[in-house]
C-alpha cells in the first residue's frame, strides 16, 4: 500500500542552525500539507502546496520556514534559524485534491528537537 | 473560527470495555467531521468519517455519528482491544480549504489486558 514517507525520524540541532525535513508523498497526490505538533498540544496546519507553489499558509508559517518540491518525488519543509520553540513532531501529508473532505495521509513524522 | 474541543484524556480501560470519547464541533454550515488515530511509533490515520448530518461512519468496530443537533461527533467501541491503544484526534477541515484540517487535542487512550 502507498505511504507517505518522512526522514529523518528525529533530528537535534542547535539553535540558530538551518533544518531540512524530507517528504516522499505518494506519487498520485497532488496536494501537499506540513503539520506539526508541539508537545502536549494540537496538531496544527502550516502550510500546503499545489502545483509548485504554496496554496495556502498558517500565521505559524512566516519567513523562517519555506517549502519545496525539488525533484518530482520529494517535498521538503526547511526551517532558518531554528529556535527553541520550533521543537515538535513536523507531519507530512499528501493527497489528490478532490475537496476539503477528503482523507489526508500522513507521515510518520519528524521529530525535531532544538537545543 | 471553526473548532474542535475533546474529552480531556488520557482514558485507560480494560480490554473488551466500552470506550466512548468525546468531539464538540464549532463550525459555520455543516463540514465533514473526521477521526484520525495515531499508533504508537505511526503517523495519524484516518479511522472514519462522517460527510453530513446523522452520517454514520464505522471502521475496525468504532462508530461515530454527525449530529447537528448537539454538534457532536463521539467516538465509540463496544468492546476495545489492547491493539487499540493509540492517540485519537477529532478534526474538522478548515471552510472549503484542501487538507487544511482542525484537529482537538487528541485522546491518549491506553487498554489492558
């Protein structure tokens, strides 16, 4: 069965160092999503993507984070300048698009721990 | 905005018990209304959903249903398992935005033998 894959599982980083959080959604999906979930607290939505470009964005997603789709398979989430408070479980999600009821399918996630 | 509140968790219960667990909804119109579970070490999966008033959604013996009346979408299983101890979120979609999903705040729960 397709699934969406993440990596890293968990990454630690510095504050102040850049982060790349990797995607491979699957392959049909033309839709993609980042959530994230900082603990004990909601998931919340940050950002999607459609046709190479950002479709829609969260408040959460300002100018230190960015999204690509660098190849046709992968879709990553970059964080500049990571802060203690971007610490959380960043989830990948994808699918086709056919409306706002539709299922999304989720990652495993990457757990990003800023020290 | 359009929200989500559930039961306070964590919810511990002993095998073969019944399990409900509460979703209140605040929304304009009448979205479809979700639950996704998280299994250990897993990502969230979507366990059912509901498309419009009095739907019900069913899946691996839980069942939720949409009602408008108390704006309500409670999660229940007759007769839980060990295997279905995981996290379980409410969600609702965000207006008639794609993938953009408001979640509750997820309810741990765990099952014994």
């Amino acid at each position: 069965e397709p699934e969406v894959t993440q990596t890293p599982s968990h990454q630690v980083t510095q504050m102040g160092q850049e982060v790349i959080l990797r995607c491979v959604p699957i392959s049909n999906h033309l839709y993609f999503y980042w959530y994230r979930q900082i603990l004990g607290q909601k998931v919340e939505f940050l950002v999607s993507f459609y046709n190479n470009e950002i479709s829609e964005k969260s408040e959460i997603f300002d100018d230190q984070f960015s999204v690509e789709r660098p190849d046709g398979s992968n879709f990553t989430l970059k964080i500049r300048s990571t802060k203690l408070e971007d610490s959380a479980m960043y989830f990948c999600a994808s699918n086709l698009g056919t409306g706002a009821g539709e299922e999304l399918f989720f990652g495993e996630g990457s757990r990003l721990t800023v020290l | 905005g359009d929200s989500v509140t559930q039961m306070e968790g964590p919810v511990t219960l002993s095998e073969e018990a019944f399990l409900t667990i509460n979703c209140t909804y605040t929304a304009t119109g009448y979205p479809s209304l979700f639950w996704y579970v998280q299994y250990p070490g897993e990502g969230l999966q979507l366990l059912l959903k509901a498309t419009k008033a009095d739907d019900k959604g069913s899946n691996k013996g839980f069942e939720a249903t949409y009602r408008k009346e108390t704006t309500s979408f409670h999660l229940e299983k007759g007769s839980v398992q060990v295997s279905d101890s995981a996290v379980y979120f409410c969600a609702l979609p965000q207006g008639t935005s794609y993938g953009k999903l408001t979640f509750g705040q997820g309810t741990i729960l765990t099952v014994h033998p």
